[in-house]
C-alpha cells in the first residue's frame, strides 16, 4: 500500500484578488506561506515522509517545499499535477468571467466536471492527468508514503473519480481548504480518499474563501 498526502497549496495572490488562477503562476501570500509551515510541521509531527513531488506552479511547489525543506527531502516537480490550464480564463478576475461568459460561469459552478474552460482544458482531462500522475508515482514507490503539493481542482476531481467513478460527481464533491491535507491510498490497483481535507492544524491562521475559489 502507497499512502499519499495531497496539500492543497497556501493561500495565494490569486485567491485574495479572486482571480481564476489556472497555470497563471501566482505566489503564496504571507499567510499562504504560513500556512504552509504550519502543514509542514503538522506532516514532520505525525507522518514518517519517504517522498515529496509538487506541482512546477509556485504556489504549490513552495508549499510543498516548506515540508521537504522541514524533513531534509528533495522536491521532485512534477506539471502533470498542476491546476487545470484556464485558456482564456488564465488569470482573470472572476468578476470579469462571469460578466463575458455568464453561462460558462454558470456551468462551472453547477456542473464543474463537464466544463471545460475556454481555449483550455476540460475537467475530464484534468481529472484523467492527475488520476495518471498518482497511479504512476504509487507504481514507482510501493510500500511508501509520499506527500503531494497540488491545487484545489485536482484535489477535488480525483475525489470524483475515486468515490464517484467519474468527474460528473464533482458537486457532490467539496472543494478543500489552502494548506488542508487530504489522505488517498493506493492498493490492489486501486486510489481511495481516506480523508479529504484536513485542516485543524490551522487553527487561527485559516482562509475563509468564497466557495467558487
């Protein structure tokens, strides 16, 4: 059994300007990057850490660098585990979505695994990367326990797909807060969420955000 520990990145510039982030390549803020100490050492405190991979995007990448650095690992980066690719969304402010493509926007929230964003990528596909990327590094590392630095929609869609079956759950699914940690197993060929979105360990240092983000 290979047991992986999914953060959720820290707040980030984007989250505090509502910006739909994507691969748009937003830093932590500096409650982000508190929030990701406080991961850091909550994972040093209970886990014993084999591995650490991170999405190449730096908000993720310097979250899941704060535990690496914390338990003396490497990062491995790795862009299959980046947040969905926006298109034409990459970096805009919501408010600006919702005014030029009300009906996309619409669909995002209410049926998000059959969206696909303008010019980009479709939820399925992002669903279907990270499901790969995971199997890929539990086959590569059997037996160990390996802490993944990643975004809220890979986050979120690989709990569809593993509960669910599909994407087309996704709404049944919650997204998970900044610098929470979600526990999935991997054995007998299968990945199966344990825990989704711990975060008790931020206590008093927890962002609030808006559902959509």
């Amino acid at each position: 059994m290979t047991k992986f520990l999914l953060i959720r990145h820290g707040e980030s510039v984007s989250n505090l300007e509502r910006r739909f982030t994507g691969h748009y390549n937003a830093p932590l803020t500096d409650l982000g990057r508190r929030q990701a100490m406080a991961t850091a050492e909550y994972i040093k405190q209970n886990y014993k850490v084999d591995k650490v991979y991170a999405s190449d995007l730096d908000r993720a990448f310097t979250t899941g660098k704060a535990t690496a650095d914390l338990l003396g690992l490497p990062v491995t980066p790795d862009p299959d585990l980046r947040e969905i690719y926006a298109g034409k969304w990459e970096g805009v402010l919501y408010d600006d979505i919702k005014a030029e493509y009300p009906d996309l926007f619409g669909k995002w929230f209410g049926d998000t695994g059959n969206c696909r964003c303008p010019d980009g990528e479709s939820v399925e596909e992002l669903g279907n990367r990270v499901h790969s990327c995971l199997i890929k590094i539990a086959e590569e590392n059997p037996d160990a326990t390996i802490v993944i630095a990643t975004h809220a929609t890979p986050i979120r869609s690989l709990q569809a797909i593993t509960t669910y079956g599909s994407v087309d759950y996704m709404n049944k699914v919650s997204w998970v807060s900044n610098a929470s940690v979600s526990t999935v197993i991997y054995e007998n060929g299968k990945l199966s969420f344990t825990e989704a979105g711990y975060d008790k360990h931020l206590s008093g240092i927890l962002t609030t955000l808006p559902k959509d983000i």
